[in-house]
C-alpha cells in the first residue's frame, strides 16, 4: 500500500479523513499483527483473496458494510468520529483508527450502526 503523506499518527491510534487513509490504517494493523491476507480472508469467512484486493495499492475491489465490519472485529479496530472544530488531530479518541479498547464510553462503528438516528 502506498504511504499516505497526510495520514497523522496520535497515540492510540491513527487519523484516518479518507477512504485512502482508512484502508492504509487497516493496512497497517494486518501488518501490526503479522497476519496474511489469506488467513484474515479465512477468519472472517471472506473469498479468498478478498482481502488482497481491498488492500492493494490499486484495488480492484472497495470495502462494503460486511467486510468492513469483519475486518474492523478480527483486527480489533473501532471507527471514532470527530467533528474536530479544534486541531487536525483533535484532543481526544474520537477522532482516529485505533485499536479497540478505548475506555472513554464511546460506541463503535457496529453499535452506532443499531442506535436511532436523530430525525
């Protein structure tokens, strides 16, 4: 995967304001974790090979809800959003990739998905 020059690194986790940053962020983790493409295909019951195109340097396929989702719970990641009126890398959580655990009360990408929207 290509660098992502403008990608920011705070700790904890990594801003991701892009599509490109957000697929570099997962890209990373698999790296992080040693992992190959095929056993992550194979622990979220993906076709093979899935896995290797969304991260490719020139994908040929894009992230949907459900690989998404499964890459997110087997790599231990949490979306966060941020409305960021402060810094670029904001002062809290909110506003990155990061490993799950943050203790800060917020929900993840799966449980905001269920909770009402505002109308």
């Amino acid at each position: 995967m290509l660098p992502v020059e403008n990608s920011a690194t705070v700790p904890g986790g990594r801003i991701a304001r892009t599509y490109l940053e957000l697929t570099d962020a997962i890209a990373r983790r698999v790296v992080e974790l040693n992992d190959q493409h095929l056993a992550l295909d194979e622990k979220c019951a993906l076709a093979n090979g899935h896995t290797g195109k969304l991260l490719a340097a020139v994908p040929t396929k894009h992230y949907g809800p459900m690989s998404l989702d499964l890459h997110l719970q087997v790599l231990g990641l949490a979306l966060m959003g941020h409305s960021g009126s402060g810094s670029p890398a904001g002062d809290c959580c909110h506003s990155r990739v990061q490993a799950a655990g943050c203790d800060c009360g917020a929900g993840t990408a799966a449980e905001d998905q269920r909770r009402p929207r505002a109308t």
